[in-house]
C-alpha cells in the first residue's frame, strides 16, 4: 500500500493522504492569514481550526467508508 499517489491531490485514496494534504492547506492558509493580518494570534487560529477540521473530516469520511 502506498502512503502517496500522484492523484492523490486531487481526491485523496488513504486517510493518511488526506490529513497530509489537509494539513498542507492548512498551512498555506494560516500562512496567508498571518501575511494579510500581520497577528499570530488570527493565524493560530486558523491553522488550529483547519486542523480540526482535516482531523474530524478524515475521521468522519473513514468511519462511513469513504477510503475503503
């Protein structure tokens, strides 16, 4: 089983895949955050909150059977 395929960007095949590039969002999100706000505090926020939602929607995804 691979952890990445090359189509995996566009809909994720495992959930390991999916927090990857979730969290990967994440980042560029939070980043632009910070760079548009200037507050570490509202950047933080976002990335905790993309976060959690990678986190609950993987979870939500898997137990209904999306990855298997």
């Amino acid at each position: 089983m691979d952890f990445l395929n090359w189509y995996d960007f566009l809909g994720p095949t495992t959930p390991a895949a999916a927090i990857f590039f979730g969290i990967i969002i994440t980042i560029i999100v939070s980043l632009t955050v910070w760079l548009d706000s200037k507050k570490l505090r509202t950047a933080g926020i976002a990335a905790l909150t993309g976060i959690c939602v990678t986190l609950v929607g993987v979870f939500v995804l898997n137990t209904a059977g999306f990855y298997g």
